[in-house]
C-alpha cells in the first residue's frame, strides 16, 4: 500500500514533467548546426522567382548576366519557382551542404509574393526545421524613396512580422531576441528617421536589429549607435567596384571593416562581416562594371579565388562575438546581380562570350566558369578549416597555460 508521503511526491513528480515539457515546447529550437559550429553563416535568400510559362524559356534568368552568356550558364535546378517545393528542399540541402546555419529573407511587405512563399511554402516544408530564418527588411520597397522617405509603414509591418513570424520556432534569435535586418539604413535612418527607429525600438523593446550601415572608410560610432550590430549588404561597391576584381580591393574592404568594427565596439554596437564572390548586374540595369571572380592582378588566379580569400582574410579574423560569430554572404541566389552561390548545372564551357551585338557587353571580356556546386564546397572546406585552426591554437593556450 501507497502511503499519502508517496503519492505527494507522486503529483510533484508529475508537475515537474509537465512544467520541463512547457519549457521545451515554449522555447524556440535551433536549427542543427551542418558544420563548423564556430560561426553563425548566414545568406541572403531571394524567393521572388515565377517560373517561366513554358520550360524552354529563359524567364527571369534573362535579366541575369548567366542566362545572357554564350552559352547559357543555368541554375542547377533550371529557371525555377521560388514556391516549388522541390526547389526548396534543394536550396535547403545545398545551404547545409555548405555550412550555412540561416536565410535572412528578402522581405517586401505583407501578403507580397515573398511573404507569401516564405509563410506558406518554406517555412511549411518538412525540411525548413533543418535551417533558421531571419526576415531581410527591404527598406527600399517600404520606405519610399531616397529623396522622399516615408516611415508610416514600419510599425505596421514590423507588428505583421511579430504576429506572422517572430514566434516561429525556426526564426532566427541572439541573446533571445528575434533577429532583422534593415536594407540601407545608411540611406534610410542617418541623420533621418530617428523619431520612427525610437517608435520602433519602444513598440517593439525585444529585437535584435542589424543595420546596413558600412559603406566604405570613415564610419562613425554615433552612426552604429542606435544597432544591436552593423553589417554591410554590399560588399561591391565599397571595393571591387573601385579598385578592380584586385588584392588592393580585398584590402579596401578589409581596412573600411577594421575601422567600422572599432567604432562600433566603441558604442556596444556588435560587428558582423559580410562578403561576396563577386558581381556583374549588367543584364538588369546600366552603369555598374561588372567583376568576375578571380583576381586580375595575378596570373594564377582561378574561380572562387576571391571568395575563399575574403572567408581566410575577413570573415575568419573580424566574426564577433557579440554576434555570436555571425557572419554574411551576399548571396544566396540573387542572379540578378551575379553574387549567388547557388549551384549552376555545371555542363558548359568556361566562356567570355554573351549574345550582345558586341558579343561582350555583359562579361566585359572576363571569364566566366560554369561553376557548379563550388561555392558551396568552398565555403564548407573553409569554414571546417576555420574551425579546426582555432580549436588547435586554443589546445596550444591552454597546454602551455601555467
């Protein structure tokens, strides 16, 4: 027989499990990491594509520099829907392939083609639980022009995104705040914007909001101030733009990071490096020259030659730890600007050749590879490569700790 001392512990027993099985069900997971566990790798992820109306066609890859070369250097998956769960499942398994922990999503507003493909197609997916998800808030489709900004929209949407998204248990968090990131805030909130950033900040007390704030030398603390951290988007036009696809434009950039990340340590505000394999969006708009993904000084330098480099000379030496080592890739698969890591098919021939009159005007008579699966591979090798180091310098300290 079962004294009532027993049964009291009994019912204890039996809170305590319930209470532990809240917590886990309250709490939001994290996503398994595929690697490298010493960084927080993130992409910036486009789910804006329609698929063309017949499979033939070249559809949007004709406004991207790959579906104007000779020939045609196609997505692995071909021209694709952003809402096809094939393709999904896919860009999951390749972004693990490659060591990546989350998508920062382009996001244009609610009920837009990119919101509806994140909510209802990949967050959906049986496979979405294997990544985290950060919204990438497209400041330039919410917040009117340059010259005219309007912030009405912010605490709108930002209010639709707690209610849609933040809760989500794949939503992407640090220090426990849900994680988004705003699209030139160097345009949008400097010296402008302050009363809607401080409304925002005030509605919403619990975010962890990543300015796109660097941009070339001379940044200022007071600028990163009001940011739980910094990045910068693009990586191009503060360095390769400039100097060529050179060693001196990996420097540039390099340099402008080192001082950016100074002053914003001097203010609290966390650093996070962003970088790109390379960029040419001749094929949707004028006045950009394009940059291949090699280094033009040096004679031996072979496709991906610039990506690794950055990896090696910027990421690895300036992740932080306020960010929990996060760092960026520009991008995922934005083919329209020429700076994805998604796979092509990988079957032509390396060329310099496009269907322009002048049978140059996109390359600009550069070398383009059919990468393949590359820069997922690269990415993955170096990141493993990365961490192995480190754990290897650490052993050392603390053998040779007294």
């Amino acid at each position: 027989m079962q004294g009532p001392h027993h049964t009291l512990i009994l019912i204890l027993f039996a809170m305590l499990c319930t209470s532990f099985q809240e917590v886990l069900w309250t709490q939001p997971s994290k996503a398994p990491s595929p690697g490298a566990d010493d960084f927080l790798a993130g992409a910036y992820y486009y789910p804006w594509y329609a698929a063309p109306a017949q499979s033939e066609e070249r559809g949007w890859m004709r406004q991207a520099l790959r579906g104007r070369l000779t020939p045609r250097q196609l997505p692995a998956l071909g021209v694709y829907s952003s809402r096809d769960p094939q393709v999904i499942g896919a860009h999951i398994e390749q972004s693990r392939r490659a060591g990546l922990d989350f998508w920062a999503v382009s996001w244009w507003g609610p009920g837009k083609r990119e919101d509806r493909a994140l909510q209802d197609h990949i967050l959906k997916h049986p496979q979405a639980e294997s990544l985290q998800y950060a919204i990438l808030y497209e400041s330039t489709g919410r917040l009117g022009s340059f010259e005219q900004p309007n912030y009405d929209s912010l605490i709108p949407d930002f209010e639709y995104l707690n209610q849609h998204l933040f809760s989500h248990p794949q939503y992407l968090r640090i220090q426990g705040k849900p994680v988004v990131f705003l699209y030139l805030t160097r345009v949008y909130f400097r010296n402008r914007g302050q009363e809607a950033l401080a409304a925002l900040r005030s509605r919403f007390p619990n975010l962890y909001l990543i300015g796109d704030e660097v941009f070339g030398p001379g940044y200022r603390g007071a600028h990163a101030q009001p940011w739980d951290a910094v990045t910068a988007y693009d990586v191009y036009g503060q360095s390769f733009q400039i100097e060529g696809a050179t060693r001196k434009g990996l420097g540039r950039l390099l340099r402008s990071y080192q001082q950016a990340q100074e002053a914003a340590h001097a203010v609290g505000t966390a650093f996070v490096p962003g970088i790109a394999p390379g960029y040419n969006d001749r094929a949707v708009r004028q006045g950009h020259p394009g940059r291949p993904r090699y280094f033009t000084d040096e004679p031996d330098s072979r496709e991906g030659d610039i990506f690794v480099s950055a990896i090696r000379e910027v990421v690895v030496p300036m992740v932080d730890d306020q960010a929990e080592r996060m760092f960026m890739i520009t991008s995922f698969n934005e083919w329209y600007e020429d700076t994805q890591i998604e796979p092509t098919a990988g079957n032509q021939e390396t060329t310099m050749v496009d269907d322009s009159d002048s049978g140059s005007y996109y390359t600009e008579s550069d070398l383009y590879p059919d990468y393949g699966n590359l820069y997922l591979d690269l990415l993955k090798r170096e990141l493993v490569q990365a961490q192995a180091s480190r754990e290897a310098t650490q052993a050392e300290e603390s053998e040779a700790a007294p």
